[in-house]
C-alpha cells in the first residue's frame, strides 16, 4: 500500500501513514456501493524521528537519525562514537535519545528502504 501524500510504502489496511501522519482513504468499498472519492491532493508531509527496529545495534538511536536525515547508518554511528571519544557527552546524549525518542511500530517501512 501507498500512502497517498507521500507516496511512500506503508502496510496494507494502515488507517495513518508511518512517516507523514496523513489519514489514508478508507478500504475498497463493497461491490455495488458507490465509488470512492477521489484521493486528496498531495500534501507535503512531516517526518517523524523513530528508533528503528530492524537496523539496530543498541538501541537504534543511531538508524532513527539516519533514517530521519536520509544518511547511512554507519556514518551517523560513527559520528556518535566521535561525540563520545571526544566531547564526553555522546554516551549522555544517546541514552537520553533512547528514553525520549519513540520506537518505530511493527511493520514500520524506512524511507531509506523505499528509495
């Protein structure tokens, strides 16, 4: 299924996309019933910084930034391990993260996977 303001990949019968939040139409009507509407325009759609659950070493504070900014995984993590080695504050910072920042939901496709 495909999210009707983003256009990206979402699991079939999701009511709400995983990545912009929009509301996606309702299931194919009955046979009979009157057609649907049409879909609504394209709205730009908001990204939502998530821990991922498939692409995580820790936590998967490090995946959910990349994901977020469209990175490589590998390279945020090796940013964060500089944070760490050199200012102190990357171990402080990743456990904050990993309290404040949600976990992604069951069936959560990337955009990093979608591209």
């Amino acid at each position: 299924m495909v999210c009707v303001s983003c256009q990206k990949d979402i699991m079939p019968g999701s009511q709400f996309c995983y990545h912009c939040g929009a509301k996606q139409p309702a299931a194919a009507a009955a046979p009979g019933a009157a057609p649907a509407a049409p879909p609504p325009a394209a709205v730009p759609g908001r990204k939502r910084l998530m821990r991922s659950i498939s692409d995580k070493k820790l936590g998967g504070v490090c995946a959910g930034f990349a994901d977020y900014f469209d990175l490589d995984p590998m390279l945020v993590r090796i940013v964060w391990l500089l944070a760490f080695l050199c200012a102190g504050v990357g171990g402080l910072a990743y456990i904050v993260c990993w309290i404040v920042i949600p976990q992604a939901p069951p069936g959560y496709v990337s955009g990093a996977a979608t591209s």
